[in-house]
C-alpha cells in the first residue's frame, strides 16, 4: 500500500510499517492533512537516538489513537523552505542550541 508523506518530508519506512500495522493509525493517517502529516514525519526523524525515534513512533500511535492529529509542544518542521519560521520557532531553536545537554 501507497502511504503518502508530507508537504517536505517522504514517510520513512519505520513509521510506515508501524502504520500499516494499526488500523487506528492508518484511519487517522489517511484522515490528517499533508501538512499534518509532515509535522509526524518531522517530529519523528529530528530525533538524534533511534532509541528515542522509536520512542516517538510508540507515541504518535497512542496520540492518534486518543484522536490527536498533530504532535503537541512541538515547533514544526525546520525543514519546510516554503515560509519562514515563526519568532516563537526560532526562539525555542536558539534556547535550544544554547542548552547544554544539547551541545552533547
């Protein structure tokens, strides 16, 4: 089956096996917006662990299957070159790159 990404990012095969493996998952994925969909890719691939990327695929599951369709607390996708990051984005970036568990 044919699952499609977002309005950046391709859907990375761990995410869609654990997709195709849900029904649950897959109603939602099929329901959400490309732009939706990105913001899941996204938040999923940015990790730095697979140990924490496999984290977040367990927890997009258990958001979608509670009906939410967008992760939450999250930024977006730095990767989308179509408009520029909000202030509140590059605020939450610039912390970021100043912290130092980050710079580990």
């Amino acid at each position: 089956m044919i699952l499609p990404g977002g309005v950046v990012h391709d859907l990375p095969d761990d995410m869609k096996r654990a997709i195709l493996a849900d029904k649950k998952m897959l109603a939602v994925w099929q329901d959400i917006s490309p732009l939706a969909r990105n913001e899941w890719i996204c938040w999923t691939i940015s990790c730095a662990k697979p140990e924490t990327r496999a984290k977040h695929i367990v927890v997009m599951r258990d958001k979608m299957h509670k009906g939410e369709r967008r992760p939450c607390c999250w930024v977006g996708c730095t990767h989308r070159t179509d408009k520029p990051l909000s202030r509140s984005a590059q605020w939450v970036l610039s912390k970021q790159a100043k912290s130092p568990a980050r710079a580990q």
